[in-house]
C-alpha cells in the first residue's frame, strides 16, 4: 500500500504534522493547517502582545466582544473546566508566569523561585456564547494551553477531510485527531515520553481509526525555579506543578480535545487518576514517574485501541 503521505512544520511552539490518504490533498492540507493555526496563534497566545487574548487581557474589568475563533477556544476551555471540576482550568495564567512560564517556552530561563498562584477559578470569566461577548475581572489571565491545540487539531482535521474527501490525521505536539476514512489498517500512532521521537522509543504502537487521542507529560517541557525543577502542568487549586506521580498519560476519546482534557486531569490527580478514568470509560496508558505502567478501560495490550 502507499501512503500515507505526510507533512510538518514548527507552530504553536511545537511540531504540526498532516498526514492525509490521497497523495494530491497532502499540499492544500497542509496550507490550510497553517492558515489555521497562524489564525489560532493570533487569537489565544497569552505570549503574544498583538493577539486578542491579550488584548482581553489589558481590557479587564470591561465587556468585550471577542472572535468567533475565540469564543470557541474560550467554550472549549470552560467545558474542559467543568467536566474536570477544574482540575483542567484556564484561569491559570497567572499561576504559569510566577512559574517562569511567561514567554514562548523557548525562551523561558531558570531563575529564583517564585510564590505560587492558585487559579481564580473560572466563575471570574463571563461569557456569553451567544453574543461572544467576554468580561475578565481584574487579575484573572488566561491561559488555553491545555486544551487549544486540542481544539485545533479536531477542527482542522475535519475540515480538511470534509475539503479533500479523504482520511485525515492532524497532529499537533502530540494531540492527535482524525477524521475520514482511516488508511487500510488504520493509523499507526506511537506512544513515548516525547512526540517528537516517540517512534524511537520503546513505547507501544497503536492503531487509531477514529476520534483522538492525546499524551500529556511532565517529562519534556521542564525549567529551574530555585532548587526545583518545575514543569508546565499545574494543579490550579494550588498553583503549583502537578505532583510526580505520572510521567505520561495517554488517553483515547471520541474527540482529541476530550482525550487532551482526560490526560491533563489525571496528571494533575496523581493516584486518583486510574479510577477517574475508569469510571469515565476512557481507555488509557499511565506511566510512573519510575516507569511502571498501568492502563484503564480496556487500553489494548495487543497494541490496538479504536477511540470512539
């Protein structure tokens, strides 16, 4: 069989792959996954001082009528709030820059530690999803991270399947979604520490046919803060990373932004997460932070799993 066929780029901080069934649709599939993530950047990064998030930001305490694209990104971020009881909360801002986390990740430096910032909580964003209109009170900043590239990922992989009339798989820093027909045997998705080298790794092969699935890790994304080495996962209850518990976990769900929100939240629930998931029914693969693993749900011990 040939193909799939395949494309990537640095965005968002991160790797951004295409991988499409039908050899023509690969360079309008990759276009499109550019101009839609330029528009993403340009609306959510937190980093940015020309996007709209901060502009949100510098208007606190006013109502202000967002973009579409924002409002959106804003609605999934609340709903990931609310399904996880805030464990996946993106009011916490605040609490990533006194971390360091203040920058793109590139850029960020050790330095002396810092007081931590529990999250306001998400009862300080109004929103208004039928009019999009936002009103931040003073000292709330958000912080999408935990769920944009998620919701990226799932848009522009059913855009682009619904454009080209073929299987679609779009893979952002480990957030993966598809849409379409799947190629024959269906996608071969590695599971490691780091999306960028998880098909070196050690780890397992699965295949994916459809929804999403999604790696969240406190290996990779590291940095100094005093005598610590913190990362960029934090419990927003206290401000602070989430506890060692898990190195990763990779969820399956019907959607890549559900399997990124599962993943976040059990990071940041440590022992609880097993059963959490379990009573969800999400198929899931837990790594130690000394390397034992432990799955849930049915996650395939014959390396295959189908995320519906």
């Amino acid at each position: 069989m040939t193909g799939p066929y395949s494309a990537e780029f640095p965005a968002l901080g991160t790797t951004a792959r295409v991988l499409v069934t039908e050899e023509a649709a690969l360079g309008p599939a990759t276009a499109l996954l550019r101009t839609r993530l330029a528009e993403l950047d340009q609306a959510c990064s937190r980093f940015r001082t020309d996007s709209e998030i901060s502009a949100l930001h510098r208007s606190a305490g006013r109502e202000v009528r967002v973009s579409p694209l924002l409002a959106d990104a804003l609605s999934a971020a609340l709903r990931a709030s609310w399904l996880t009881g805030g464990l996946v909360d993106p009011t916490v801002g605040g609490s990533m820059a006194a971390l360091g986390y203040d920058r793109d990740f590139a850029s960020v430096a050790d330095g002396p530690e810092l007081s931590p910032v529990p999250a306001p909580g998400t009862h300080r964003v109004l929103f208004d999803p039928a009019t999009r209109t936002v009103v931040l009170l003073r000292g709330v900043f958000l912080d999408l991270g935990a769920t944009a590239k998620a919701f990226a990922a799932d848009r522009t992989a059913v855009e682009i399947a619904r454009r080209a009339g073929c299987g679609v798989l779009v893979n952002l820093g480990g957030d993966l979604a598809v849409h379409g027909p799947a190629p024959e045997g269906g996608w071969q998705v590695a599971i490691g520490d780091d999306h960028a080298d998880a098909a070196d790794q050690s780890g397992p092969t699965i295949t994916l046919t459809s929804g999403g699935l999604a790696t969240s890790g406190v290996a990779r994304r590291t940095w100094r803060r005093g005598d610590r080495t913190v990362h960029h996962i934090v419990d927003p209850r206290t401000g602070k990373p989430a506890g060692p518990c898990w190195r990763t976990v990779s969820v399956a769900a019907k959607s890549c932004l559900d399997a990124n929100t599962a993943s976040t939240a059990s990071v940041v629930l440590g022992t609880a997460a097993p059963d959490w998931l379990t009573s969800r029914g999400l198929p899931a693969r837990l790594v130690s932070s000394r390397g034992a693993v432990a799955t849930t749900a049915g996650w395939p011990q014959d390396r295959k799993v189908r995320a519906s």
